[in-house]
C-alpha cells in the first residue's frame, strides 16, 4: 500500500497493466519523454521505451484511429487525449469504428482500447478546458464510459479498462487529481495523502467495470453521482444534514442497475447530479431508469442537479459549476415533496 | 498475397527525437541556415512550378551587420520600420506585465509570444482594413499593431467588469471583427478552414478582401489543416496560410508534426499550393514575405502557405515548465537571433535609432503598458472587485434565451 494521488495512481495502473502485458501501449500528444501535461503518463517512456510509450502528433482522430489499427492488430493500447474538450476530431473514429467493429465484423476485428481524458472544470479553464462530454459516449452503443472519483478507484478501473476487450472511455475529473474536491473553492482542498481512499495497492488491482459503490449508506434520499460530485454530495449531505445515501456509480456504461434500484427502494427519493449540461445529460437516464424501475417505491419527483445548459464560462466558473449548495437545494426539495 | 522469403527480418517502430534535451548543450552551428539576401524573389503570378524551392530555403533580409540585403529588401520604408520596432516593444512589454499578473493571482493563465513578436506585428502591416485574420493565442501582435486597446485587452485577460467578451473566455482568447480579429478558439486547427471559407466568401462575394489563416507548427498535424489546404486549393481562395514553426508543440518538438516531409511549407506543394518559407524573427523579411503572399490573393491567384521558421522563448503557457523537455540555453543558441534586437540594429545602423533612445522608450512603453494595467485592473480583475454579472452567463447562448434557460436562469436566482 501507498500514499498516491489520482494522478500517481493512473500512472501506477499503466505501469502496472505495461509490466504485466507487453501488448499495452501508450501514446498520446506530450505523453511520451515530457510524462503528458498533467504527467499521468511520467517515466512510462524511460522504463518500457519509445516503442511502447511515445508522443503522438496533434491529431485526435489519428490517435484514436492508429489505437484501433493497433489493437484490431493485437496490441492493446491506452491512449490519452490531452483534454475532453479536445476529444472531438476523434469523434468519428470513436462512434463509428471503434464502438462498431466488433458488432459488424462479427467479431473478425475488435477495439480493445482506452481513451484517458481528463473531465470537469473548476480550474479556470473556460470553455476548452472544463467540459464533461460523458454523455457523448453513453449514448453510443459498444462504448464502455468509465469516471473514477478517487485514486484508488482509478487504478482499479484503469487496469480493468485497459484489461478489458471492448472501448473504454476513460474519463478522469481533473479536478480530483490531487485532492477530493468538493466544491468549496474557497477552502483548501485536503490532499489524497489524507483521505482514506488515496491509500493505494501498489501491485496489479482491478475494481470491475459495472459496479457502483455505496459511498455513504442513508436512509432518507439515494444521491446518485460519479467523480467530482460524488465529493460535492456528501459535503451537501453534511451541511444539510439529510440523511442521504450516495451511490458512486463509477462505470455509467455498463451501469450497476441492480445497486440503484435497491438504494433508492430503500431511501423513496432520489437526487441525480453531474456537472455536465443538464438537457440529454447523462442524469436523465438515470432518472428515466429509475422512474420506470423504482416508481411505487417513489414519494417525490427525481431532482436532477446538473451544470447549466451554456459552455462553461470563465469568469462565472462557480456560478456555474453545481455545488454543495445546489444539491442542498435539490436534497431540500426532494424532501419536502410527499 | 505471397511468401517472399526475402524480407523476413524484423520491422521496427520510428520515433523521432529533438536533437537536444535537458542536460545536452545545444548546438546550432552546423545548421545550415542561407544568408540574407540569396534567396530571390518570384513576380506573384509567375507559374509557382518555378519557384518551389522558395518552401525549402529561408528567405532573410537582415544580415549580421543589421543591413537590409537581397531582392526582399527595400519594401519597408523608415516610419515603418520604427513603428515596427515600436510595435514589437509593446508586445514585449504586455506580455512580460501579463504574465507577472498571471504569476501574482489577477488571473488563471497567460501565453506570451517572446521571440515571435516580428511574425504578427509585421504580417498586420500587410493586410487592409476589412481583411480577416483567424489566429491562435500567439498573435497578440496583430491586435497591438493594429491599434487595438491594450486596456480592453487586458480586461480580457481580467475578466473583469469591462471585458469585451463578459468573462466568458480563458485569457487572451480575444475577438475583434473591427480590428480584422475573428474570435479565438482553442480547439487547435479548427480555425484553419473556417480562414479559407471566409477567403472564398469574398471571392463568391466579389468582394476585395482577403483573409489569412494562423496555426503552429504542432498543430499542422491536426486534420483541418489539411481540409484547409484541399478546400484553399480546390477553390484558389484569397487566403495566405500562415504556418508559425517555433519549434516546438508543449513539449513536442516540431519533427513529430512533420515527420519525413522536407519543412512545413512543402506540405503546401502537396497540394498544389506555392509555399514560402522565411525568417520568422526578421520583421523585413516577415513583411515582404507577407505582402507578396496578400498580393497574390488579393490579385485572384490563389492560396500560398508561408512558414515562418522562429523559436518558443518562453513557456508554452503559464501552466509550463520547459526545462523539464528542453536545454534552458536552447533559445539562447537558436541561430535567428532575437527579432527586436536585429530590427533595432538595422535602425541603430541607419542613424535612425540609438542605445539611449531604446532604453528610453523601453521605459515609455513600459510605462504606457503601467497605467493601462492600472486601468484595467480599477475594473476588476480575475478574482477581486468588478466582474460581469452571473446572469450574463446565460446570454449568447443564442440569439434568444429559449424558455429552458429562462427558466434555468430563473432557478440560479440572477
Ligand atoms: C484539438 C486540440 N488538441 C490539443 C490541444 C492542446 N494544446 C494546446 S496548445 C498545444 C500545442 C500547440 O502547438 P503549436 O501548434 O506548435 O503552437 P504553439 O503553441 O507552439 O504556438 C496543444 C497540444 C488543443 N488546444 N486543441
Ligand atoms: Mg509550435
């Protein structure tokens, strides 16, 4: 065990996943001697060498796209594009072939590969810097969408990512990386090396894709929330004083299902919240899927807390961003509801 | 398909490497760079299959001796050399106050163009009122040159009460359709085709303008800048392609952009389209350069890639360090010198300029950058005093608020 933060820990599970398997390669743009800009990928270059851990050129979808000649070859590489917001000249080889290839070559051909990129804001990074495009994936059908909320998660998801046969979008809430944020800006934000959860298995883990995790058990309202909200709900849950139970989903595709339905049968009330825009948010499946799968066990409507439907401003970044104080106002509400 | 037992031995991957890296002691001496003056200069509508060794070479203007020399001299009368300096001054000036407020918590983030100052302040001076530029972060020279407000761009940088685009955008990504400044990105390349739409809109148009396009040299990777050149030369928009090589992308150096291609500008040749290549930190060079290739478009030729072969002095942004991936002394060897220290020796060698007097406008200049930052910041800045009103965050979503964001607005109270 160790002390890592989420950034150490990415790294850590493909060390660990590079060392175990030499068919897993890693390229993307600066992440090859420099270590990538937030330097998840440090060190990689000098122990496995330029062939297994390289910089690539500036050019989304020839990342995406060499990554999946590679692994329709038989490799399995782990590839990182620099921002999500950046994640868009991929997009065509994302949907149309890497979350395809399986279903029309009848297996022939298939698309093991990881897209790491860091999600979210609240670093003053205006609108190429901030956003949280999950919901681009999810609605494609043959991606996996994967959002680690802590270190130790991220490995455990990382290395069954990378271990997985099918695409995996790797989401990674930058504003996690060294601290469990939870939304007050204006405090200091308690490093990994303090919490519970940045104590990490230094060896080889895997934490199953499509598996939720229950954060906090509750018995009032189920907050169903994945990466930086996760922390964001329970400070809402701790200034509020609701007895909310907060369910990490951690993989939103495939989606731990069977753990939702039995929380929110238990609390009767249920609060879903992201930070990306609220209209085809993400949050609307979920609050679709418990409707049709928790509605007799319901006494409130589903709140949905959500960032709002603009591009994420720089100026106004914490009026903006959902806080603890929005979902206090969202967990308030759906306990007045009878 | 069949078995050739001829070539059986092992295959392997190529990954380029910059020559220099932290700890080496970089070394340029040995790079062949052409002297000023030897590069001729083409009419602009002679038949480009003649002159495509103009993407290969460099053309240069100013010598070591800070003389004006060759067939690209001569287009850059006095005055203009002097507010060319002047111009570059300014640019240097505001960034090095821009970047000290970035470091002192008055906003998130800054880009400077140290070293690069010549390519936009002299390129500005090539196009007309009306003309359109789509740059990156790195031309703040245009707008300097151009006479916009250095106050309103710091506001921008703020994002304070007074920001021109209402704190929605990171710092420096400015926007002026009167000053010829089309609206910053940050998704690299994108804006490399919308240049050459713009450009074939004046033509479908009939009108006289022309526009230019602006990426780096890592960014030529990107797909749109391929899109850019097979629309630019399907169509001979009036667009000049301007392609900034300082070497390095963050901190990938410039080969893995280019690969095995000769230079940047020959990417141009690919298709079709004439290409120049020229010194980058000589602002005489730059300007003829610039005025040739605006010529060729205003004059209904078509299209030219120009490269401008500079060096990233400083950081990629605030949130760099480059010691970790590249030499310190790397910028200090660079072999194309500093761009204001060459223009103010040609200007020192034409009686026109002296030590005393650049030294002293240092100072004005200086001083003129002081009172706007003063300015500005009695406006607020990033995290103290004025900002833009939460409820502007709202606005500009669209022409009209649809209900859902009334409403959503309503529910944040502002
Ligand atoms: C589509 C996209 N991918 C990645 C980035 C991240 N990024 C910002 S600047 C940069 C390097 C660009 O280098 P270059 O084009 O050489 O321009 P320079 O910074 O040297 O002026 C990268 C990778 C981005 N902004 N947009
Ligand atoms: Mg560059």
């Amino acid at each position: 065990m160790a002390r890592m933060t989420m950034i150490e820990s990415i790294r850590s599970a493909m060390h660990v996943a590079m060392d175990r398997d030499e068919k897993v390669v890693v390229f993307g743009e600066d992440v090859g001697y420099f270590g990538g800009v937030f330097r998840c990928t440090q060190g990689l270059q000098q122990t496995f060498g330029k062939n297994r851990c390289f910089d690539a050129p500036i050019n989304e979808s020839g990342i995406v796209g060499a990554a999946i000649g590679m692994a329709a070859y038989g490799l399995r590489p782990c590839v990182e594009i620099q921002f999500a917001d950046y994640v868009y000249p991929a997009y065509d080889q994302i949907v149309s072939e890497a979350a395809r290839l399986r279903y029309r070559s009848n297996g022939d051909f298939t698309a093991p590969i990881t897209i790491r990129m860091p999600t979210g804001g609240g670093i003053f990074g205006g609108q190429t810097h901030s956003q949280s495009p999950e919901a681009l994936f999810t609605h494609v059908s043959g991606l996996k969408v994967v959002v680690p909320s802590n270190p130790r998660d991220a490995k455990g998801l990382l290395i069954a990512a990378i271990e997985d046969d099918d695409p995996v979008i790797f989401l990674e809430p930058k504003r996690l990386y060294n601290g469990p944020f939870d939304g007050h800006h204006d405090k200091p934000v308690t490093p990994w090396s303090k919490h519970e959860l940045g104590e990490v298995d230094e060896g080889h883990f895997t934490v199953p894709l499509g598996k939720a995790v229950t954060r906090r058990e509750g018995s009032q309202v189920t907050i169903l929330a994945y990466g930086t909200m996760v922390h964001v709900a329970e400070a809402a849950v701790a200034e509020t004083g609701i007895d909310g139970e907060i369910v990490d989903l951690r993989t939103l595709l495939p989606l731990d299902l069977d753990a939702i339905v039995a929380s929110v049968r238990k609390t009767g009330r249920c609060v879903v919240v992201h930070e990306a825009t609220l209209t085809s948010g993400y949050g609307a499946e979920l609050a679709a899927l418990v409707q049709e799968h928790c509605f007799y066990s319901l006494e409130a409507p589903v709140q949905r807390v959500a960032g709002w439907d603009t591009p994420y401003p720089h100026a106004q970044e914490w009026d903006y961003f959902p806080g603890p104080r929005r979902v206090a106002e969202a967990l308030t509400t759906v306990m007045e509801d009878v | 398909m069949t078995t050739d037992p001829a070539h059986t031995s092992p295959l392997s991957l190529t990954v380029p490497e910059p020559e220099f890296r932290p700890g080496d002691k970089p070394d340029y001496s040995t790079t062949p760079i052409p002297r000023a003056g030897t590069v001729r200069r083409p009419e602009v509508d002679e038949d480009p299959e003649q002159f495509r060794e103009l993407a290969y070479t460099i053309i240069r203007v100013l010598n070591r001796k800070g003389e004006a020399v060759g067939p690209w001299a001569g287009l850059v009368d006095d005055e203009m050399a002097l507010t060319g300096l002047k111009d570059m001054m300014k640019v240097r000036a505001f960034d090095a106050r821009m970047l000290m407020a970035q470091r002192q918590g008055k906003t998130s983030f800054y880009m400077q163009c140290l070293g690069e100052e010549a390519i936009a302040c002299a390129f500005e001076k090539a196009l007309r009122p009306g003309d359109m530029n789509f740059p990156t972060y790195r031309q703040q020279g245009l707008l300097i040159s151009g006479g916009y407000p250095i106050v309103d761009m710091m506001n921008q940088i703020y994002s304070n009460e007074r920001d021109p685009l209402n704190g929605r955008q990171l710092p420096i990504m400015y926007s002026s359709k009167e000053h010829g400044f089309f609206s910053i990105s940050g998704n690299l390349g994108t804006q490399y085709p919308q240049a050459v739409g713009w450009a074939m809109a004046s033509a479908i148009s009939g009108d006289t303008k022309v526009a230019a396009g602006w990426i780096g040299d890592g960014s030529t990777a990107e797909s749109d800048f391929h899109a850019a050149l097979v629309f630019a030369s399907t169509y001979k928009a009036p667009v000049v392609l301007n392609i900034v090589n300082n070497q390095w992308a963050i901190s990938t150096f410039q080969g893995i952009a280019k690969g095995g291609s000769g230079t940047f500008a020959a990417r141009g040749h690919g298709f079709g389209i004439p290409a120049l290549r020229v010194d980058g930190n000589d602002y005489l060079a730059v300007y003829a350069v610039a005025k040739w290739a605006v010529e060729r478009a205003r004059r209904n030729l078509g299209p030219t890639v120009v490269e401008y072969v500079t060096y990233r002095v400083g950081g990629h942004s605030t949130s760099d360090d480059p010691a970790a991936y590249r030499p310190k002394e790397e910028s200090d060897v660079w072999p194309l010198g500093d761009p204001i220290e060459r223009l103010k020796n040609y200007l020192v060698g034409r009686g026109l300029w002296s030590e005393d007097r650049h030294t002293q406008y240092k100072a004005e200049v200086e001083a003129e950058i002081l009172a706007a930052q003063k300015e500005a910041e009695e406006h607020g800045t990033l995290h103290a005093g004025g900002k833009p009103s939460v409820r502007d965050m709202f606005e500009g979503v669209y022409k009209e608020m649809p209900p859902h964001l009334r409403r959503q607005r309503q529910r944040a109270g502002v």
